[in-house]
C-alpha cells in the first residue's frame, strides 16, 4: 500500500524542547510507526517544501495502564527529528567553458505551520 505524506506525518511534536531545537533548523513530528527515514524525508520535503539533511527516528513502545482489574497498554509511537537546510546562500558551480554558474536555492529555510515562527 502506497502511503501519502500525509499519511507519514501524523503530527508536530511542540514541547519546550523541540521549541528550542527549532532555532538549529531541527523540527520534531510523530509518525506512522511503519515509516522509515527515507519516508519521512520525502514526506517533508513534499509537505513544506523544505531541503531535509538529516532524520533521526525513535520508536516508543506504550505503556502499560490499569483500569480496574484490566491491564493494557497505551498505542506505540515513532518520533522523528527532522533537520532542515537552514543556509540561503547560492549553490555555484562551474558551466560550461569553465564560467561559474549560480543556482539559487528554491527551498525555505524554515517551517511556518507549526503556527509560530522561528
């Protein structure tokens, strides 16, 4: 089964540590707990628009809880730590004839839909 970028991204993480992580370029969001890191940097990229270096993953399991006499236990989760490409600066290199050529860069340097800006 083919799954969207929204299927991929579930949600953004907001705590006072990922608040801070997003000044480094580093965003924090829960995934589908199938989805490996390669799914979740094609998902960003897709979604915002955004040049992904780097994806850290960690898998959560849940947790054990009691109601009355029943146990259970809480959904597992996956985390992902996804760092953005903050540098604006042009890509340059070398044409033809030996002429340098500037490419400008076309992704954003920041995600704006966490409903705070950086």
């Amino acid at each position: 089964m083919i799954k969207t970028a929204q299927d991929i991204i579930i949600a953004p993480v907001i705590t006072e540590k990922s608040s801070e992580q997003m000044a480094d370029g580093k965003y924090t969001f829960k995934v589908a707990v199938d989805a490996t890191k390669t799914d979740v940097k094609k998902a960003c990229e897709a979604l915002f628009d955004v040049k992904v270096t780097a994806v850290n993953i960690a898998n959560f399991d849940g947790k054990v809880r009691r109601q009355r006499y029943q146990f259970g236990r809480t959904p597992a989760f996956k985390k992902a730590v996804v760092t953005i490409d903050t540098e604006g600066s042009d890509v340059k290199y070398l044409g033809k004839g030996g002429k340098e050529v500037k490419a400008g860069k076309k992704y954003k340097n920041s995600i704006e839909d966490f409903g705070f800006g950086v």
